[in-house]
C-alpha cells in the first residue's frame, strides 16, 4: 500500500509485529535486515497467544510518512 500511494519501505517509520512465539525473534531481526538500510523504523515485538489464523505465526502493522509531492 505504501508503493501505490507513492512512497517506499523507506518511509516505514513505525512497526508493530505480533508474533506467536517470541522465541523466534533472531529470524524476525535477520528478515528486517534484508528490507531496511540505514535506520530502522522504531519498532515494537509482542508475543501473542494467537493470530486470526492458527497457520499464521507473525503479523506486522507498520506506519509510513510520505513527502508532500
């Protein structure tokens, strides 16, 4: 959604992730690194009892500044 309104996952300044099993953070940290350079958007992990769907295990909301065209 970002992308269609014109900006990049470099204007991701905030993100929550929700995951059900917060022992599993290594990989969650190693992904994040794979789509961000430089600073990190500020960043939330939760460990949740369970998600929407048993087969999920992770979900992240995430919030973006873009610039004024």
């Amino acid at each position: 959604l970002c992308e269609a309104a014109g900006g990049t996952i470099d204007d991701v300044v905030t993100m929550t992730i929700y995951v059900t099993d917060v022992s599993e953070n290594k990989e969650i940290w190693k992904a994040r690194r794979e789509f961000f350079t430089g600073d990190f958007p500020a960043c939330a992990l939760i460990e949740v009892k369970g998600l929407a769907n048993p087969k999920i295990k992770l979900e992240i909301q995430g919030q973006a500044r873009l610039k004024k065209a």
